[in-house]
C-alpha cells in the first residue's frame, strides 16, 4: 500500500493538523481503518493514537482509496475535541455497555366486586344471501306389480304384498277348480 498526502493544513485554533490523503494498493483489499492510522502516523511522525480517521472512501472496482484524517498533538486535545462514538471507533475509549434500568414495579392495584351484569346478547353474524336453487329433476315414477306405475306418496309395504299374493289364484287350473268348487 502506497500513501500520499494530497493536502494538509494547520489548524491552529484547535491545535491539529488536517490531512486529505490517498491509498493506492493493487492487489489488496481495502485497506482497515488500522493500518490506515499507522501509514499515516508514520508519514507525519506522530503517534498512532491522535490520528484519527474522520472518513475513508473506496471507488468500487478500484484499488484506490481516498480519505480525511486529524492528526491532533496531544491526547488531551483528542478527548477534548472529539466525539465519544469516534474515540470508541478509534479504540481510545471503552464502549459503555449500557445496562437497561430495572423498571419499578407499579403499585397492584386491589380488584373490586362489581356487580355481575347481564351478558349481552349474542349477536348473529349476516349470512349471505343463498343463491336461487334450480328445481330438482323428478325422479321416475316406481312400476308397481303388473307394470302399472306406482301413485305418487303411496309405497306398497310388505304387509300389503303379502295380503296381495295370496288373493291372487296360484295357478289357472287351480283357479278354476276353487270356482268350480264354490259355485256347487
């Protein structure tokens, strides 16, 4: 990785001196916001810890990285100057690990009786209207004996049949025989 500074100023009122730079490094990766920091304390003879890094951008598909960097002169103008998020970043300060508070707990509130009210009717939900039924095909009337159509709502029960069966002369010979018989 190859670092050049393109511009740098003095800040005098904050005592620090801001540094615009660019990394070239073909064949690597991106460069880390560490070895960034130690480049750059190198070039400008400082210590690593009062660089800091405000920002650093990569063109994509290129092996080139721009970035902005403060190099302050002492630590107490670092602590001083910067803010919390960027001195935790920068490893110059431990991260708070916040604790949620506990919650006191509120004062129970004592159930009263109230009265047993009514339950309120239940209410019966809309059902959609039921589409008009096309009227059922009648089924074919049932032959009864003999091959006469059977009347509508009657239904020849066993009884019935039985009854029928046996008014009905068995044979022809035998029929004329039991009218031979009781016309003497």
């Amino acid at each position: 990785m190859e670092l050049e500074i393109t511009s740098k100023r003095e800040n005098q009122l904050l005592r620090r001196t801001e540094v615009e730079f660019q990394a070239v490094h073909p064949g690597e990766a991106t460069p880390n916001r560490d070895s960034l920091r130690t480049e750059l304390a190198k070039s400008l003879s400082a210590k690593k810890e009062f660089v800091i890094l405000d920002w650093v951008r990569s063109d994509f598909g290129r092996t080139r990285t721009v970035g902005y960097a403060k190099v302050y002169k002492s630590k107490d103008d670092v602590m001083r100057l910067e803010r919390k998020p960027i001195l935790v970043r920068m490893g110059l300060v431990a991260a708070e690990v916040r604790v949620k508070k506990e919650k006191k707990a509120a004062p129970v509130k004592v159930a009263r009786k109230e009265e047993a009210k009514p339950a309120a009717p239940a209410k019966e939900e809309a059902k959609p209207a039921k589409k008009e039924e096309a009227p059922k095909k009648e089924e074919a009337p049932k032959k009864a004996e003999g091959g006469k159509p059977a009347e509508k709502g009657k239904e020849e029960k066993p009884a019935d049949k039985a009854k029928k069966e046996e008014a009905k002369p068995a044979e022809k010979g035998e029929g004329k025989k039991a009218a031979a018989k009781g016309g003497k």
